[in-house]
C-alpha cells in the first residue's frame, strides 16, 4: 500500500490561510490504513483547525469529507455537490490522490495535507516500511523476494557495497543491509547461483518518464482506431 | 610520465596514499604534499568527492598531479554520475593521459555534509568496470564508435574487514570478472582479514593493494605495525595509505617501517 505521514499543524494552518471556508477531504483507502488521511484523521484535523481558527479570531470553517478512494473519478464525483460551496479543499490522500482531485475540481484550490512516503508493508502495529520503488523492471524473482532497489540506499544490482558492517547498512547501524539479507535468505533456499550473474545496467527509460499504462484488454477501446 | 601499471610490473611492492582535492581553487597544498610525495610513493590515488562531501574534480587535481611527474590513480564513484556522466568523465580522463582508474560505488550522499544531495547510483561498481572495458574497446554504452578509445587501468576496490564476508566474495568475483586490473582493499584492522578473504576468494591473479588507515597521529604506529605485517606477509602487492588528517606524515610513518 501507500504510506503517507500528515504534514505538521503549523504547514497546513498556514497553507489555508485566507481561505474562509475549507473542505477537509479524507481518503478511505491506503492512507486510511495508514492512520494518516482517513475519515478519522480528517474528523479529527477539522477540529483542530476550527480550534486554532477561533482562538485566532480568525473567521474560517472547517467541514469534512471521505471518499472511498480519491486516485479513482468515480468515488470523487460523489462530492460534486458539495464542494463548489467551499473557497478550498484540504486532501489528505496520497500525491496520486490529491491531484485526481485537484483535476476534477479544478476551479476551486486543492491543498495537500499529508507528505505521501513511500509503496510499503505494516511490520507491526503503527509501523510501516517501504518495499517497492515501482521501478518498473521487478527484479524479486532472482533476489530471493527481497528488492535491492528499495531497500539498498545505492540501489546496487550486483551485491553489497563495502560498507556493509555486521550485516548491517553504512548509512545507518540500525538498518540491516538488503544485500546480506538477499544472501541469507537464497542461501536458505538453495538458490545463491541466482548472485553468480552479473546483472546487466538497468533501463531506465520507462521508469524515468510519467507512466501510463492500459490493460491489454482495454487497449482497443482506447486505441486511434475503436 | 609514470604510470601506477609500471610501478606494479616494476617493484615488488608498491606504496600509495591517498589524496584529496582541496575544497576550493587553492591548490598549492596538494601540489607542496604532492611535490614532498616524489620517490616516497608509486601512485597517488585522487579521491573522489570523499565521505560524500564537495571538493574540487578529481580529475584536475589528478592531471596537475601527474603534471607534476607522480604516477596517479583517478578515483571515481558511482554516487554523483549516470551512466553519460561515467562516460564523459572516463574519456575526459583518457584524453588527459589518465590511464588508472579506482571505480567505486561512493560513500552514501547522508554520510556526508551534503545530505540533501541526490544519489545516483545509475550504475554499480561491477557495471562500472564493464563500462571501463566497453570504452577501452571503443564503442559507448550505445554502441556508438568513439573517435578515439582511451587507455585505461581499472582497478576496484575489495572490502575483506565487511561483515558478512560471503556476499563480499561474490561480489569481489564478479569485479574480476567484469574486468578489473588492480585491487585496492578498504582500510584493513589487521593482516588476518586479508588472509581469510584471500583464503575464501579462489584466487586472486591481478594485483592486490592492501588498505592501511591511520586516521590521526596517534594511530601511526598501529598503521606502521599492520604495514609491516602485510609486507612480511607476502599476500598484498602493496599498500594503499590514507591518512586524511596528515598526508604529510607519510614520510614517518614509511621511515617506522623501513620502506
């Protein structure tokens, strides 16, 4: 899923100044999940704007929303009467999220109200960790599940760095090093030839462009042509 | 001019030491130590943007070196270059007569003082050295024939102090195998970890230079002490010195053993 963390108080309090009347709007989904912009955390931003707003003096008003989810039209037309009675919206949904939103209502200012982190796992309650860069050339089949490219800080392709200490990463003694753990785990499973090849340079041309991509049973409709 | 390759198919053991670019355009300390380095040291090895923190070129501070008549080796890391940029820095080396390269992935952007900076990392050291061959051979990365190939000796580094050692040899192996000249070990704590990697590393034919650090006056004798050791051992074609806070010191240190 996608991790987000809310920005600070004071970032969005200050982004929403001169704005009188402001649309909190919650995303049900990842971000839900993440205790960070579901209808809870928006509930709960909503007063704590309209309390700061008061003992300011400052004469806004803070209403909220959610929808299931805002990176998908048909959940975000579900505010479509709502929102043009609002000066902004206030999304709390991930990147993705807050510009769909920002594109169907695209007279009325969106603002963003959470920093979107990464693609990651819950490791345990309240935790979350990143697994996957979306780089578009998976290369988990031969690394023994474990991604090199997300969790390698150099994205190394064909082994550790140097600076792997106790198994552990150079750039910080409490992360362990993606490539001691791609060793142990294929050789657990038998499978370190998998390490023997050297990995040719990655292509990224794909990755490195805005994506965009069509199910192949969908190619037709969309196609020139249909 | 000399080159770091003479001086391996010449001496039995070489010594070099490590310098680094000055962090502005005064460059008369680098070419005094550089001037005090003649007849001391085989090659001096040009660091590169070290411990991720900014400083001038390598690759001017390599040419006024071999300017100046010393044997140098470029480094060159992985951290702030695509893969156009490796391209373009490698031939400019070549065009300067830089033969020695050290091609290395780079000291993490947030070891430095740069934090902020962007890693690149577009290749690795591995795919670093096959680029070395590619242009040796004359042709880029897109087949296109360069108008000139340069000479080159690409070398690697090996790191036999990492902790666990086995992913460190299959790395190690490919570096071989995608066709590195020269070893040059990171900083050793003490001769035995050479011998264990070497034990575990099926073989090394081309040679290898072993990594002594003496971080601070205080830790010259313990580098005059593994120094000795990794001479008398017979396992190292050489030894490569850092001393970041007193290159001047060489001449101690290399006194306190003998060389």
């Amino acid at each position: 899923m996608i991790v987000a963390e809310r920005k600070g108080f004071e970032e969005i309090a200050a982004s929403l100044s001169g704005f009188r009347k402001v649309l909190v709007v919650g995303c049900g989904t990842c971000v839900a999940v993440c205790l960070t912009g579901g209808e809870k955390e928006a509930g709960l931003l909503a007063a704590q704007l309209d309390m700061a707003a008061q003992l300011a003096g400052r004469d806004q008003v803070f209403e909220v929303a959610c929808v299931e989810r805002q990176c998908d039209r048909e959940f975000l037309d579900e505010l479509a009467a709502r929102a043009p009675e609002f000066d902004a919206l206030l999304s709390l949904a991930c990147g993705a999220g807050i510009q769909f939103l920002a594109e169907r209502y695209d007279e009325i200012p969106v603002l963003a109200g959470v920093d979107t982190t990464f693609i990651g796992v819950n490791d345990n309650v309240g935790v979350w960790e990143e697994r996957c860069r979306s780089c578009q050339s998976c290369l988990l089949s031969t690394t023994g599940g474990i991604c090199p490219v997300a969790l390698c800080p150099k994205g190394m392709l064909n082994g550790p760095c140097g600076g792997t200490a106790d198994g552990q990463c150079e750039t910080d003694p409490e992360r362990a090093c993606a490539w001691t753990l791609i060793y142990e785990r294929l050789s657990r499973t038998g499978r370190l030839e998998n390490l023997a090849r050297l990995v040719p340079l990655r292509d990224n041309a794909r990755a490195s462009l805005p994506g965009r991509r069509t199910h192949p049973a969908y190619q037709r409709r969309y196609s020139a042509h249909a | 001019m000399p080159e770091f390759s003479q001086a391996l198919s010449q001496k039995e053991f070489v010594v070099t030491l490590e310098l680094d670019p000055p962090r502005g355009v005064d460059t008369t300390r680098l070419t005094e130590t550089a001037k005090a380095l003649q007849g001391r040291v085989d090659a001096v090895v040009i660091s590169d943007h070290r411990g991720a923190t900014p400083r001038q070129s390598p690759l001017w501070a390599a040419h006024l070196l071999r300017e100046s008549g010393l044997a140098v080796v470029l480094t060159m890391t992985c951290r702030d270059r695509n893969r156009l940029a490796l391209t373009g820095d490698i031939l400019a080396a070549g065009a300067a007569g830089l033969q020695s390269l050290l091609l290395v992935s780079g000291d993490f952007v947030t070891l430095g003082d740069h934090p902020g900076a962007k890693p690149v990392y577009d290749l690795d050291s591995v795919q670093a050295l096959q680029l070395a061959e590619v242009l040796r051979a004359g042709s880029d990365l897109a087949g296109q024939a360069l108008t000139g190939a340069p000479e080159l000796f690409a070398g690697a580094v090996a790191a036999p102090a990492a902790t666990p050692l086995e992913p460190q040899l299959i790395k190690f192996r490919k570096k071989l195998q995608a066709g590195a000249k020269f070893i040059i070990t990171k900083p050793l704590a003490e001769a035995g970890q050479l011998r264990s990697f070497l034990e575990r590393s099926g073989g090394v034919e081309i040679p290898l230079i072993a990594g002594v650090e003496a971080a601070g006056p205080e830790a010259l004798d313990d580098a005059a002490r593994l120094l000795a050791d990794l001479r008398g051992s017979g396992m190292a074609r050489g030894v490569h010195l850092s001393m970041p806070s007193a290159p001047e010191r060489l001449a101690d240190l290399l006194k306190a053993c003998g060389l």
